[in-house]
C-alpha cells in the first residue's frame, strides 16, 4: 500500500532534521543529515499505522494513495 503524507523537515541547531507530519501528529523521525532522516521515513511511517491498527483508528482520509499488488 502507498500513502500520501505532508512532512515538515526542520534543521535542528546541533545538526541533523527532524521530521514531523501535520496530519499525523503521531509521526516523528530524525537524522544527522537529511538523507539519513529521509531514510527513516518509512520506518517511522509503519510505527504509526502500526499504532492506528492497535488503537482501532482509521489513518486521516487522503493518506492512501494506492494498493500494491503482490
């Protein structure tokens, strides 16, 4: 499955990002350089639909964008 999320990458002042999503507030990931903190988007990603299937919650409307097909 594919989904859609807004992020926010913010510099933080000792180096690396950290990355947020407005839409699910649950998201939170970090690097020491952007393209470790992009790498660790799809991790973070699962955590929270991993998190939403415990708690019975539905994932915001709009997040998925496609099914893969196997």
């Amino acid at each position: 499955m594919e989904y859609k999320i807004p992020l926010l990458l913010t510099p933080q002042p000792e180096g690396g990002y950290t990355v947020t999503s407005p839409l699910l507030p649950e998201f939170v990931t970090e690097g020491d350089s952007l393209n470790e903190a992009l790498e660790n988007i799809q991790d973070a990603l699962a955590a929270v639909i991993e998190l939403y299937q415990d708690m019975g919650r539905s994932l915001p409307e709009n997040t998925q964008i496609g099914v893969e097909v196997t």
